[in-house]
C-alpha cells in the first residue's frame, strides 16, 4: 500500500484502536487522535491539543492525562446496565457497587468517581488502614456502602466502629477468624458494631495472571467449616444479626467468562445454604475480576477478556437468581468492586520521542584486500551468491554460520577489530537483501521475525517504563501504545520503545498486531527533522498509575486533568495540573538534603575559584545551574 492510499482507518485497523478503546478514542480526518468522553454528545478532544496547552503553561513531557469525564462514564455505564440487567431480568434485589481504592488511590480520582456515582449510591471498598482513613473522609454519602477487606488489626475495627457510629454503611468483611473475636470484642467495648461480611474461599479460580487469588490455597477466606464455625460463634455472642454479607474475589482481569459463571454457581450456593442455617444475609458481593480488553482481541488472551461488560452483568444476575430461585432465598442486593474496569481508561502516558538507536545503518568500507582472513572473503561470497541465485534460505543459514565462527575467531586473537567490523556490516547488507526477497507468506516464519527483530532499530521515549507502565515490565501486560499524529500516514518503520532508564529491561517490546499477533515491535513512522513526535501509552489507569516507582530517580511525572466541554473552542479546559517529582524532591525521599548538597558543590566551586582552576563569574553561574537542576524536573527536557 502507498502513502497515498493509506487512510485513518488503516491506522485504526493497525494500532487496533475501535476494538481496545470502548469508543473512548478516534482518529480523526486529519490523521490526529482524540479522545471522546462522552460516547452520546459529539465532543472530540484532541490530545495533541492538550499537549500543547499544558506546554504552554510551561507543563513538560512525560505527562499523564487524565480525563476526567471518562472516569464518569464507566461509572455511569457500571451502574445504568446493572439497572437495565435487573429490570430485564425480573431481579428483586438492588445494585450497590463499590469502588476499591487501590487500583487507584489519587484523591482526584477516587473524588470523581463518589461524585458520579452518588445519585446511584456507589460506594468505596478499601483494604488497608490508610485507605479507610480515606473512605471514611471521602465516602460522604450515607446511602452508599463502605466495604472493607483485607487484612485487619484492632486499630483498622476501631476505624470500621468509627465509621459505623457516623451513620455510614460499614461492611467489615472477615478475612481470618481471628478477626470475627476482635470484632466483638471491640464491639462490647463501644457497644456499637459495623455490618460483618464473610470472605469465602471458593474452589473456583479466575484464569489468567491472578488465578492464586482464588482457589483452596488463596490467601484470604474462610473454608466451609470455618464459615459455619462464625455463624455459631455470632449466635453465642448474640450478632448473628449483624452477618449480612457474603463475599468471594477470585482474582483481577479475569479473562474467561466461563470462571465468572462458575464462581457465581458456587458462591451462590454457599449464599444460600448460609442462609439456611440462620445467617440474615442481605448482599452478594462478586469482588472484583471485571477484566479490561488491553489487547482488544476479545479473547482469553492475558491482556484480553473473551466477554462484554453486559455479559458479565447478565451472568451475575441471571446465575444469582436461578440458584436463589431453586433454593427458595430471596433475591439478595448485588455489589461488585470493580476497579480495573472503572479507570484503565481514563488515562494515559504521553511521552516524546527523543532518538534512535539504529545499529543497522553503520557502513563500514568492506573493501577487499590482499591478506584478509577467511572468514571475511567467505561472508562477502555468501552475498554474492545471494545476488545471482536470490537464495535467500541458504543465504541466511551460511551468513549466520560464518557470523558466529568470526565471534570465536575474534575471542581467540585470530581476527582484526576491522576484519570483525566488515563481517558485521556484511551480513547486516545481507539481512537487508533477504528482508526485500521473502514472500509475503513467509512473514510469520521464525526467521522473518529473526529478521525484523534484528533490522529493525529502537526509538528512546523519554519515559521510564518503571514508573509508567511497570506492569509491561513485571508481568508483561501489554498496553495500546498509538502516535498521536500522522495518523493518516503509512508508518513505514518498525520499532521497540526503549525508555530512558540505565535497565536494559526498561523498554516497551510486547505490541499487538492484528495481522500478525504478538510482536515485539510497532509499526511507527520516520522522525521527521525539527518536528516532536509523540505518542501515547493508553489504558494506564488503573494499578499503572500508582504502582510506579522511584528505578534511576525520575518520579512521578506531570499531570493534566481535563473536562470535555461542548463550549470551548477546543471542546476541552484543564481543570489541574499536578507537578511531577522534582530532582530534590525525589533525592529528599531517599534520605538525601538538597540544601546540603548545594552547599557542599557551592565549596567545591569555591576552592576551585581560590586555587585559579575557575573563573569567579563562571563559579557563581556554575552555583546557580546546580540550584536550577535541583529544582527541575527528572525527566529529559
Ligand atoms: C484488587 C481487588 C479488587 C479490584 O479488582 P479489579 O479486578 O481491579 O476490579 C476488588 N476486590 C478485592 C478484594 C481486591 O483485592
């Protein structure tokens, strides 16, 4: 395909971009990308125009952006099809969703989503003791519900009987027995308890990365014995009453509809035999699990989900009914704690391109000379043959051989720097020349993508992996990675995305392409002279953006808030932005004092000054570019 014919939709087809970003992001006529919040109003915001706004207010790259309104959306979208399900299905009971604080723990975020969530009384669920601290703040509407999970000593129940005392619906959901007695304990204290849930380990897993968290050898959750074990121990201490939920999480991302089912199958029928030995339940709680379609396969890949958001709904509705139907239980209200689903889409790392590292273009005179050892005549051989017979197998097979034998050959002393150096460049000619002869149904073969991985070059984004997407690096998640521009331009270069930490792990190499799977490279165009070229990393807003860390000292970085907004010009204003880590900023959190270490370089300079070795005006300017550094931002300018 020519450049001329290439369209936007060859680039959304490429960078599969209708399948991963649930109608939140288009590419627009121009060839830009752009981000519509809201699917039912027609406002476009295009990212390259927020760039340029933040930039203009002096906000540098790398930068997230979140939008806002994407955050309101899910929600919207979480809670109005529950709604729908419920209805279409008959349900007795009602939806109260909640939202786990730690896929994302921003104050802006969890704000956003307790906003547009209240006319549906959706909730927060938190799992640690600072996460309570800011539930109990944050969570200010009295008809939604705080659950609360994870592991739990008498400070985090203290906390639970705080909350209950203001009049919020507090869940405590109980992970170890242990925790039902300091419960009770507590509660005769201060004669007031919270609502108590029940974790249930359930013998079902969640296929996929998370898996252990489900299953007989799960980290949380009573077993059989020990749930009917805490139903008697209630009765004994006369707060059985409080016992009103019952809950299971089997696992985030999960990737494969068919372990939803089978955990609403048992989990429901665990509910109701509860039921049947005394236990007042009132609330089914799924957990978590709702997966996020990063690859957009719609598949059981890892990084993929095989279902609809409507279809895990429908499942835990209709599943839920049946069993309660057949087991004569009431209809119980039906919480979730999705986290990954509510904000994996609302933001996205934008970073720059700052070079290349091309090793394939170096050209080495490979003239022949008189005396040149074997090896090198034999490789420059290999490619003449290759140009009469075209080939190309034998070509590859030969040169990779004669390659190999020239590294033993250097390691022994036999072969020159320069002798090795013309091998090189040789065989790189010919992997070029087979490159242009392979037929295109060759192009999944190993040796093409040999082939690809070894042509093709590395463009350094000014981001650190660590910090931005460190779930690439840990477990290979994969995340959509697009251009923001150009978009309606062949990208007639393939590349890996090598950040700029000193790791050689720090670097995005695991891309999706319709056409050929799994690559570890993405199709890009050429740098063009004196222009930037940006792209974004989507779909990082949950567990990415706050699990990055501190690798090579860079830090958070820069932040954009943005609301769509019909009115404007641009159809979008930016509400906040947030600094990113400053050099003292993240030098103070590993113990260093920056006043201090300006004022041991200032003697250095000093002493330079004294002994002649600096001029005093250099010395004063050398100062204040050590002071000015400190206060900069990490990343590269
Ligand atoms: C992590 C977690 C969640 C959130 O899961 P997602 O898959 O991100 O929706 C919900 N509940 C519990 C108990 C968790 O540990």
């Amino acid at each position: 395909m020519t450049n001329e014919t290439w369209t936007i939709q060859d680039s959304d087809r490429l960078y599969n971009v209708s399948k991963w970003s649930n109608g939140y992001f288009k590419i627009e006529e121009n060839g830009q990308l752009k981000a519509t919040p809201n699917p039912n109003k027609n406002v476009g915001i295009v990212i390259n125009d927020v760039i340029e706004e933040a930039k203009e207010q002096g906000i540098q790259l790398p930068l997230v952006i979140r939008f806002h309104d994407i955050l309101r959306s899910q929600v919207k979208l979480l809670n109005n099809t529950f709604q729908k399900v419920i209805d279409d299905e008959d349900y007795r009971g009602k939806f109260f969703g909640v939202y786990p604080v730690k896929v994302n723990q921003m104050r802006e975020v969890v704000e956003e989503i307790v906003d547009a969530g209240s006319r549906y009384n959706y909730g927060l669920e938190a799992g640690s003791k600072p996460e309570l601290l800011s539930a109990l703040a944050y969570n200010n509407n009295a008809d939604s519900l705080t659950v609360l999970n994870g592991y739990k000593d008498r400070d985090y129940l203290k906390l639970a009987i705080l909350g209950a005392k203001l009049g919020r619906k507090i869940f405590v959901v109980i992970e170890k027995f242990s925790e039902l007695r300091m419960l009770v304990e507590l509660g005769k204290e201060h004669g007031v308890i919270p609502f108590i849930g029940i974790r249930g380990r359930m013998s079902v897993k969640g296929r996929g990365k998370w898996e252990s968290s489900g299953g007989d050898k799960a980290k949380f959750g009573l077993t059989t014995s020990e749930i009917i074990l805490a139903i008697e121990f209630l009765k004994k201490h006369d707060r059985l009453d409080m016992l009103k939920l019952f809950h299971f999480h089997i696992g985030s991302q999960i990737t494969d509809i068919r372990s939803i089912k089978e955990a609403i199958e048992e989990g429901s029928r665990i509910y109701c035999k509860m039921q049947k030995i005394g236990a007042p339940l009132q609330y089914f709680d799924v957990g978590g699990g709702l997966g996020v379609d990063y690859d957009g396969t719609n598949s059981t890949n890892d990084s993929s989900i095989n279902y609809s958001i409507t279809d895990y709904i429908t499942d835990i509705v209709y599943g839920l009914k049946s069993v309660c139907d057949l087991e004569g239980v009431e209809h119980p209200h039906i919480i979730t704690e999705s986290g990954r689903a509510i904000t994996a889409h609302h933001s996205c790392v934008i970073t720059n391109i700052i070079g290349e590292i091309d090793n394939t273009k170096i050209e080495f005179s490979t003239k022949q000379e008189t005396g040149e050892h074997n090896l090198v005549t034999e490789m420059r051989q290999v490619g003449e043959v290759l140009e009469k017979t075209k080939n190309w197998q034998e070509a590859y097979n030969d040169a990779l051989k004669i390659k190999t034998d020239s590294i033993h050959a250097f390691k022994l002393g036999i072969l020159e720097l320069e002798e090795r150096a013309k091998i090189e460049t040789m065989h790189l000619r010919i992997l070029k020349e087979i490159n242009s002869l392979v037929p295109e149904e060759d192009f999944q073969s190993e040796l093409m993508q040999d082939l690809e991985n070894t042509l093709s070059g590395q463009y350094l984004c000014n981001f650190s992996v660590f910090q931005s997407a460190c779930d690439s690096w840990a477990i290979e998640q994969v995340l959509p990675v697009v251009p923001l521009t150009r978009l309606n331009e062949k990208p007639l270069k393939r590349s890996t995305l090598a950040d700029i930490t000193c790791d050689s792990d720090g670097k995005i190499d695991r891309f999706y392409d319709p056409d050929e799977g799994f690559k570890k490279t993405i199709a890009v165009h050429q740098l063009n002279e004196g222009e930037e070229y940006r792209i974004g990393i989507f779909l990082t807003g949950a567990y990415q953006d706050v699990m990055g860390d501190m690798h090579n000292l860079f830090g958070r970085v820069n932040e954009v808030h943005v609301y769509a907004d019909s009115d404007d010009p641009k159809g979008f204003y930016i509400e906040e932005t947030v600094e990113g880590n400053s050099a003292r900023q993240v030098l103070s959190t590993m113990q260093y004092n920056p006043e201090f270490m300006a004022f041991k370089v200032k003697r250095y300079i000093d002493r330079q000054v004294s002994r002649g070795r600096i001029r005093p005006r250099d010395g004063v300017s050398l100062v204040d570019f050590y002071e000015d550094c400190l206060k900069s931002y990490t990343y590269l300018k």
